[in-house]
C-alpha cells in the first residue's frame, strides 16, 4: 500500500453556506502539484506515471488541457438564488453532435432544445435496446412535448469513478479496485476518466486518461481509514465534470459500503449542486451486504438510490463482493445503450422555475419503464452557454504549452 502524502488543490466551491476541498494525493510524488482548475491530465497524474508504457496505443498530447465542449443542456441546469435571475433572458442555445462522414462528429445548434438521456427496461428489469422514437412520449409539467431529436448509440462518455477510503473498506478496496477498471475496459474506448478515493476528504488520485494503467494507479492510491463524505466527493466530482470534462455526455461512478457520515452538505444540497453543475448521471453500487445494522443500511440504500434517481441513474446493491464485477459490467452495458431525446419546451424560458419532466414508453401493448432526470432549470442553460463560450474563447486566445511541466 502506497504512503499518502495529501497537498491542497484548489477544487473549492461554495455551496450555499458551506464549502468543501479536493485534496490531491500525491503518493509518493513529493512536490507541489499545480492546482486542479489550472493542470494538465500530466499534471493530474502520480510523477511515476507521466510518461506512458512504450508500447502504448496513446497518442495524446497531455500537456494540453482538455477544455468543456460547449454541449451542456444534457445536465440539469438550476436555477441561481441571486437576483440577477429574475430578468428577463433571450432564448437559451445548445449544441448537439451527430456523427457525419468519416465518422466526424458535427456540431448542431439548437434553440431552446432540453435532452433527456434515458435508460429504458422491460417489466423483468431487463435493459430494452430496440426503440425507437414512436415508443416514447415526453410530458413537462404535464403538458405533452414534441420529440424532434432522438439518438441510440454508443457516445463517448466523461466518468468520474469515486470508491470509499473509509476504514470499514479495507478488506474490499482489491476486489472493488478490480471492478471499477472492468467496467473501465467494458466501456466505449474514447471514455476519459478520472479516480477520486474519498473519506472523510475527497482526493483526486487521477485527472482525466484513457489509459487504464493511470487509472489503476489511482485507484492504487488508497489507505482505508476514516469517515465517509459521500456527498462532498459527489459534489465536488460534479464541479470537475462541468469544467474540465472532454465529452458532454457526463457519469458519476460511486463505489461505497454505508451511509454518508462526515459531509458538510446535505443531500438535498448535493442534489442541487449537481444539477445546478449541469449535473452528470449518477450510478452507485452500495456494498451493504455486510452493515451492522439493517437501520444504517437502510439510510445507505435510500440516499444512494435518491443521488442516482434524481439524475436519471441507477444505483445497484450486489449480495456479496463476487457480485460487484458483474454489477460494474452491467452498469458499463447501460451506459452504453442509453437513448437520449430531444425537444424545445412548449412553454418560454423566461418564465423561469423548475421544469417537471416525465418519459413514457411503451412496446406494443407492454409499458416500459424509463429512467432520466426528473427536470430542469431553463434559465441555467443561456449562463452556462455563455461561460462555456467565453472559457473557450479564452482558451483559444492562449498560445499552447510548449513544455510539460514538473510536478
């Protein structure tokens, strides 16, 4: 087990009255790391491990920051509590990509347009992946809604994957080490990732790779011990897939044994934050085969169902820790065959306030169930536009490192 030495980054967002920190885990690096908001995916990642095997596939320039595409309505947008809020807005813009010729992605503009990445199963639970735009009917705040996008394909995602350094994990860090990469390996190729091992503090043990060797090293980085701030490593891991994220299409991964017992927020705050952050999908595997009681097992369960299903995900409770690799392959299988709908809302942005949001499908005479986010903020799509466009306006402007820094 690597000796954890944890510097301080600037991963620092307030939420309403409360505040939390991402430390960076250095392992057995022994210098200052550059500040989460200002790396690289080189500076990101342990010294041992900044250049790549010789016989890696990677290319990539990692000197280079991978910078937000432009693509946020797929995140529920919150409305802000400052005043500014209540004036009036000009219709919100988006930006979705289909693949074209030479398997290039295309961007699109598309006013006012609200995508809804949905999960669809049949009444055994089983994952239905033959639909098609007919089989679905979108309501919002109960008025029906024209689909006029439809997409089903396997997209490059951006994950986060945050597994529990508490103490009580110490026995089961290996094999849920193990499960996390499988998952990893099942998922599409172009899939960037980044490793936060949390307890009672959030560490970010790896910036954003594709390179699985990186990603198993920061899951390596971990000494169980500790409480459990499950909600501040959710939110703070939220705030790194908004800003520094390569795709649009955004997923948390949480890997825990109980209940959160160490956050400075709420789950109701961290539920905000997320979709305030154009929040990403939550999927969560909850080890509470073993609790030591069935109360604080319920409490576990029930707040990670709420995380996922609030976002549109799932969150899975395996028997046994043999089960946790199979469930990490079939949350990389969902991933993969999500179907995410477009539509522009009948009623003006303007108008404000929160967006009620229900997805019917049916199969012939068989209902199905759909899982997605249950709404959205409109006035949050037109400010996160602008940000997005003014960081990559900046971004642009900025001649591009022309070495690799040290860590």
């Amino acid at each position: 087990m690597l000796a954890m030495q944890s510097l301080r980054s600037l991963l620092l967002r307030w939420i309403g009255p409360a505040a939390f920190t991402v430390f960076v885990s250095a392992g057995v690096a022994s210098a200052q790391r550059a500040p989460v908001g200002q790396r690289s995916e080189a500076q990101a990642m342990p010294a041992s491990t900044q250049n790549p095997p010789a016989n890696s596939a990677m290319n990539e320039d990692y000197t280079r920051r991978e910078i937000q595409p432009n693509l946020s309505v797929d995140r529920d947008p919150v409305l802000s509590p400052d005043a500014a809020d209540n004036r009036d807005v000009t219709p919100a813009t988006s930006i979705t990509a289909t693949k074209g010729q030479s398997n290039v992605y295309v961007l699109h503009e598309n006013v006012d347009e609200v995508l809804l990445p949905c999960t669809v199963v049949d009444e055994q639970g089983q994952l239905v992946t033959d639909l098609n735009k007919a089989n679905f009917t979108v309501w919002e705040d109960g008025a029906p809604q024209s689909i006029i996008s439809f997409d089903h394909g396997d997209v490059p995602i951006s994950l986060g994957i945050l597994v529990d350094n508490s103490g009580s994990m110490r026995d089961k860090r290996r094999a849920v080490n193990e499960a996390a990469l499988d998952l990893v390996r099942q998922s599409n190729p172009r899939d960037t990732a980044f490793v936060v091992n949390f307890n009672e503090k959030a560490y970010l043990d790896q910036g954003f790779t594709s390179n699985v060797s990186y990603l198993e090293r920061g899951l390596s980085h971990y000494d169980a011990r500790g409480t459990t701030a499950i909600y501040d490593a959710v939110a703070a891991s939220a705030d790194e897939l908004a800003h520094y994220s390569k795709w649009p299409t955004q997923v948390i991964l949480i890997i825990t044994d109980g209940e959160d017992d160490a956050s400075r927020l709420t789950l109701a705050q961290t539920v905000r934050r997320v979709q305030q952050l154009n929040g990403p999908v939550v999927y969560s595997i909850g080890l509470l085969y073993d609790s030591p009681s069935k109360e604080e097992a319920q409490r576990a369960r029930d707040e990670l169902q709420t995380l996922s299903s609030s976002t549109g995900g799932i969150a899975y409770f395996p028997r046994s820790l043999d089960d946790v690799n199979d469930v990490a392959r079939e949350v990389a299988r969902v991933i993969r065959n999500r179907y995410t709908l477009g539509y522009t809302s009948t009623k003006p942005p303007n108008l404000g306030g929160y967006r009620h949001v229900r997805v019917e499908a049916r199969l012939g005479k068989h209902q199905l169930t759909v899982r997605t986010r249950t709404g959205y903020f409109p006035r949050e799509i037109q400010q996160m536009h602008q940000e997005q466009t003014a960081e990559e306006i900046k971004t642009a402007q900025s001649p591009p490192p022309t070495e690799s820094h040290q860590q």
